[in-house]
C-alpha cells in the first residue's frame, strides 16, 4: 500500500453539457473556479453549478487540500550554534493552508517556500543557543520559536499547527567545530603551540656575524721600557692558525664580536594566521575585505562564508599609534573574535592574539 499523500494541489476541467456543469468538493478541499485564467468563485465542500458559454469561455477548477498536513525536514549539517558547531536537526510540521488562491496561483512551488521559511527560523533559533543547551532543552527551545513567530508563514498562506523536532545530531568526521580539525583541546593546545613555534622560528632573521679579527702587537726590549718599539704587527682572522711569533708578545688583545642591540625590538607586521592550516594572510591593503568572491583581498572556499563576510581596515589613533578594526558586513553566519559575535556594521579593535572566527576557519590576528 503506498504511503504518499495526496497533492497539495490538483487540477481539472469540468465536464460540461450545454454550457452547464456541476462540480462536488469534498469535506477537507477548497475549489477555485477559474474562467478565461481569473478566479470567478471559491468553492466551499458541496455541491456547485456552473456555466460557460461554450468556445467562448475556458474553465479549469482547482482543488487545494485544506487539511491539516505533514511535512518532513531534514538538514545536513545547515546550521550553527552559537559556539559554533555544526548541527543536523530532523523535525516535523503539521500545516495547514489558510489562502488557497496564493498557494495554488501566486507560488511556482508552495512547498519549496515553506521549508525554507522552516529553515529560516531554524538557523536563527539554534544560532542563539549553545551546544549545551541543545543537548538539554534544545527541542523544547526550537519548537517555540517556530511557532512564536509565524508571521513568514501566514505571508505565504500557511499556518502551522504544530512543530515536532525528532532529532537533534551533529555531523560524523571533520566537522566544522570549535576544536581544530576535530582535535581534542589538549591536542588543539599542543598543535596552536607548535605552530605559533615555527612561525616565530620562520620569522625570525639570521644574523651572520661579522668576522672579529685578533691584532697582535709585538715588541722587542725591556718590559719596563717607558718607550716600546714596535717591531711586528700581525692580523689574523679567529679559527686561523696564529703566526709563529720568535719573540714573547707584550699583550693578547681580542677586540669582542658585534652584537645587536638587546633592547631593539622587531616591527611586527600585521597579518592573519590560519589556526588549522598556517596559512599567513599579511594585511597589505586597507580595506582588507575577507568572502566568497573573487573581488575580496581574502578568498574564503567556504559554504559558510558570505560572499562579503567582513573587512579589516588600517587606522592611527590619536596617539599616532598604527591599529586595525574588524567589521562584519551583515554576513549570514556572523563574524566571531574571541567567542563574541560582532554585530553586523559595528568596528571593533583588533589586538595581538584575537582569534577570528568566519565560516568554518579560525585565524589570528598577529601585528
């Protein structure tokens, strides 16, 4: 026995004899009579007569269901929480239609349109809790908020009945979570450690000592002689052999190596570190624009990222002193520094050691 519902929506074109036809709804649909593409009457559950004027006048009755029915959605990893981690959400929506004639002539695909209003107040639903919360109330919690704002559904002529939330799961593998590739936090720890290493290790310049030349200076006669003469000078480089020398030497001078300056301290420059791949990012330009597009400075491979997600722009304070502000440009899923999502269009400034959340990457302001 098939399982499947009935259609949302049927079409038919009445049988007609000398212009005449009668037309039964059953209990549960509403007919629209349309003739010559206009709605000329809405049928109610009954018995309907209609005439036509034969060759002159099309007709066409539409049947919506007006039943109360079901609808089945699944997500696959669509959603964030707000701590960011990836979840998959089954629940099922018992609707109803409350204006036939926008649902059958004015939506191409009703259905298409109400799950994505669904999903709509999903995302927005599960971005303001956290996981913990999730795993705890989290189906209580996303169920009111659907129905507490039904505002969107009865804009398309739907109502909802009610909202069952089956499963709340999070994706198997890589995910896209808080931890770096799916690391344990102590593994995290040591990788972020290692990393921070070798950047500092690449970073860092090699200074080639010059070489420091020894003199020697020889002279003959009485030690206690007011007026030494100097009688042979030698340079030599150190790690060479030394000259034979056929008198005693006066003095042993080594003139120490050149050393810089401990208490000059390096210019950083300001960049983006990668926290999972080590990618560098160097803030060359300002504005320094981060989304999907090919016209932003960084380039993000991302589904979560929007095509313009944020930028970074270069500015010196009153103190003279160089800085940079981080906006989000009102993207889908937020731009996050520090666990904190900023609110969209609102700069804040950027210090050593942010971590910046887009998308599914992290990165480190460094500068």
């Amino acid at each position: 026995m098939s399982t499947d519902s009935p259609p949302l929506i049927e079409t038919y074109t009445p049988e007609r004899w000398v212009g005449w036809s009668m037309d039964f709804i059953e209990a549960g649909y509403t007919g629209l009579l349309i003739k010559n593409g206009r709605v000329v009457r809405k049928l109610e559950p009954g018995r309907h007569f209609s005439f036509a004027l034969p060759l002159l006048e099309q007709c066409e009755l539409i049947l919506v269901d007006t039943k109360i029915r079901n609808l089945e959605i699944v997500s696959h990893g669509d959603f964030l929480s707000q701590d960011q981690y990836l979840i998959n959400v089954s629940l099922n929506v018992m609707y109803q239609v409350m204006d036939p004639k926008r649902v059958a002539l004015e939506l191409s695909e009703p259905i298409a349109a109400l799950v994505s209003a669904v999903k709509d107040n999903l995302g927005v639903a599960i971005g303001q809790v956290r996981v913990e919360q999730l795993t705890t109330q989290g189906r209580a919690q996303i169920r009111q908020y659907i129905l507490d704002n039904p505002e969107v559904f009865y804009s398309l002529g739907f109502a909802l009945e009610d909202v069952r939330v089956n499963d709340i799961s999070f994706p198997q593998g890589r995910g896209v979570i808080r931890q770096v590739e799916g690391m344990s936090a102590r593994e995290e720890a040591e990788y972020k450690a290692a990393l921070k290493a070798q950047i500092a290790q690449a970073g860092r310049p090699q200074i080639i000592p010059q070489p420091v030349h020894q003199v020697n200076i020889i002279s003959g006669g009485n030690r206690n002689s007011s007026d030494p003469t100097l009688e042979t000078a030698s340079i030599a480089q150190i790690g060479a052999s030394p000259p034979q020398a056929s008198l005693p030497t006066r003095d042993h001078l080594t003139l120490s190596p050149t050393v810089l300056d401990p208490n000059a301290e390096e210019v950083p420059i300001p960049r983006l570190v990668n926290q999972s791949s080590g990618a560098i990012a160097i803030l060359s330009t300002s504005p320094f624009t981060i989304g999907r597009e090919p016209s932003n400075t960084l380039i993000l491979d991302d589904h979560l990222c929007s095509r313009y997600h944020a930028q970074i722009i270069k500015l010196t304070d009153p103190q003279g002193i160089v800085r940079y502000q981080i906006i989000d440009l009102g993207s889908s899923n937020g731009t996050f520094v520090d666990r904190q999502r900023l609110v969209p269009q609102q700069p804040i400034w950027l210090t050593p050691g942010n971590v910046i959340r887009i998308g599914s990457q992290t990165w480190t302001f460094e500068g």
